[in-house]
C-alpha cells in the first residue's frame, strides 16, 4: 500500500491554513496505522466502527437533537 500527502506547506505546522492540513494529515496517519496493525493481526479494520468515531458521532448527534424544542 502507498500512501502520498502532497501540499506547498508544511503539513506539520499547526498554523498553516488554521491547522486544517496538519489535522487531516494526523487522522490520515493514525487511520493507517491502526488499519495496519489490524491487518497484521488478521483482522479487517472499519472506520465507521471505531470508538471515537462512534462517540463524535453521537456528540454531534445529541448536540444536534438539543437544538430543537422538545
């Protein structure tokens, strides 16, 4: 598998463009990481299935419900 993250900033900076390109190039690398060793333990990863993907989605998911009038 090959992986490339092309830009004219440095991807490490924080500051560079509000952070936005440090931020995708962490969770593209964590994502890696985590489908490799998964994959090294026989195993398939799924990111819709992982614990912090499940828990923003249900942060978002009851900041959301909050915004309506019950």
């Amino acid at each position: 598998m090959k992986v490339a993250f092309a830009t004219d900033r440095d991807p490490l900076a924080v500051h560079t463009w509000s952070g936005w390109l440090f931020h995708v190039y962490r969770h593209c690398l964590l994502k890696l990481i985590k489908k490799l060793v998964y994959l090294s333990m026989g195993a398939n990863y799924h990111w819709y299935r992982d614990r912090l993907v499940v828990s923003s989605f249900g942060a978002q998911l009851e900041r959301r419900l909050g915004e309506y009038p019950s």
